[in-house]
C-alpha cells in the first residue's frame, strides 16, 4: 500500500453524533480531530488500515458505509477517510488518545477550530463536510433516515 497515505474514519452513530478525539499531548498542534494512521504490515488494503485506525485510537469497532471522495492534505501527509458507524463494540483506546467525544456537527467544527495549523484545521473542515454529504445522500438514496 502505499505509505505517502493515511487512512481514517470519520465516524456517525444513530443519533446523528460525530466520534471526535484528542490526541495525546495535541500532538501535532490537533487539539480533536479523527482516528487515521499508516499502513501497518499487516494491513492488506487502506480499508483495513482505517477500520484498525479507528479501533486503536477511539477503541470503537466500526464498519465502513462508504469512502468519503477526496484527499484531504496536511502538514505531515495526504490522508483518504471512510464514513463508518460504531457496530456497539467499544474497548479501551491506545495511548496515543487521551480523550474521545460524541458531538453534534456544530460542535465538531468549533473542536476543529482549535487545532494550531491552518492546513489542518482545514482538513478536518472539509474532510468533516465531505462527509456529512455522503452521510444525507446515502440518507436520501436509502429512503430512510436511520441509515446510519
């Protein structure tokens, strides 16, 4: 796979509530952001990546609805998400999290605003409202609003 990626959910439950974390210390200036990484040798494919991603920093098992179009850059990489929803288990999280908060969209976006680099407040802003798209089209297209 290729290692210039990162792969990342950015995750929905049936209330509607966006899964947000904080990275130990604010590294890299995110005060919240969303559970992404690299390629671990183990991972055969970026969905992989990300489903392990997601589990290791928020501690929540998920499954991928859909990948999210785009290629969201920041200051250390190019990073491909997935739309997902928490299948209900939840275990602890890895050290590199120190906290997680389901939040309403609003609230998301005024988390993002905290983090220090210009180019990654606007990653997760736009990777946020691609995925917030996806999530209404995919609403639309089922004819149901608890798809997610």
């Amino acid at each position: 796979m290729n290692q210039e990626f990162a792969y990342g959910g950015i995750v929905f439950n049936k209330e509607g509530k966006v899964l947000m974390r904080s990275p130990m210390g604010h590294w890299g200036g995110y005060f919240w952001t969303f559970a992404k990484g690299g390629s671990d040798k183990s991972d055969k494919t970026p969905e992989e990546t990300a489903i392990r991603e997601v589990k290791e920093e928020t501690g929540y098992e998920c499954n991928i609805l859909s990948i999210i179009p785009g290629e969201f850059e920041s200051d250390t990489c190019t990073t491909k998400y997935f739309l997902m929803e928490p299948t209900g288990v939840k275990v602890e999280h890895d050290k590199e999290t120190q906290e997680i908060k389901w939040v309403d969209e609003e609230e998301a976006f005024k988390m993002i605003e905290q983090t220090k680099t210009l180019k990654g407040r606007n990653r997760d802003k736009q990777a946020l409202e691609s995925a917030i798209k996806l999530r209404d089209l995919l609403k639309v297209n089922s004819g149901s609003e608890n798809v997610i």
